[in-house]
C-alpha cells in the first residue's frame, strides 16, 4: 500500500472515518476548511496511524461541535524551509525572521528580544556575531 503522502485525495474520508469511529462522547459536525487543507498538505511520515492519532487529539481539543486542528500539525514537512549547514544558520535565520515579524524592534514589550527570551543586549551581541544587521529585516 503505498505512503498517506501519495494518497492526498484520500485524507478528507478518511478523517471522516476517523471521526465517526472515534471513541468519545463528542459530536463532531464541521472539519474547518483551513484545517482540512492543512492536513492534506501534510507529509504524514507516520502515515495513517499519525493520522488517526492527529484527529483524536483533534477532537479531545476542540471545544465545540467543530473539529479544529492543533497549531503544530499545521507546518507541513514539505513547506518547512530546508535545512541549514550549522546550527549558526539556524540561528541567523531564526533572529531575522523574528526581527522581521517584530518589524525591526529589538527591545521593549513586544521586541525581538523579548519574544526569544532573551535580553536586548544578549540579542545586539549575538546580532553582531552573527554579523545581523537591522537593514536584513
């Protein structure tokens, strides 16, 4: 049988399925279209039974009778950005892509340093080494 990433057009009866078998005392009515398309775009390296195991968390999680999924199943193994050399990279494009999220603040209630847990100093000096500078953002 081949992989659940082969068989996208699958997925949408198949979390049917899993909702109308699932063991709970829960009514699920609606799959939100947004959370739907997540999961068909999903790689699924732990195939049917991750699944399966995504929808029953799904439906503990959700507070009414619409199945919302959780955040973290959202980021598609095949949109991740690929993967970098050295843990530096990493680093560099983890600070940048917060500083651009941040609009280029660093420090004060809602700055980069902040939303890293870190001190504006820690942050200008890693900056630096990393050889960061504000027009990157």
């Amino acid at each position: 049988m081949p992989p659940l990433r082969e068989l996208r057009e699958d997925i949408p009866l198949l979390v049917q399925y899993f909702l109308s078998n699932h063991r709970m005392k829960k009514s699920i009515e609606t799959v939100r279209p947004e959370g739907m398309q997540a999961l068909c775009r999903y790689s699924w390296p732990g195939d049917i039974r991750e699944l399966e195991h995504v929808i029953e968390r799904a439906v503990i999680l959700s507070p009414g009778s619409d199945l919302r999924i959780p955040v973290f199943e959202q980021v598609p193994a095949e949109d991740a950005p690929p993967s970098s050399s050295s843990l530096e990279d990493i680093e560099r494009e983890h600070i940048i892509r917060v500083l651009k999220e941040t609009k280029g603040k660093i420090g004060g209630s809602g700055g980069a340093a902040e939303r890293l847990g870190m001190n504006r100093t820690t942050l200008n000096s890693r900056m630096q080494k990393l050889k960061i500078s504000r027009q990157q953002v």
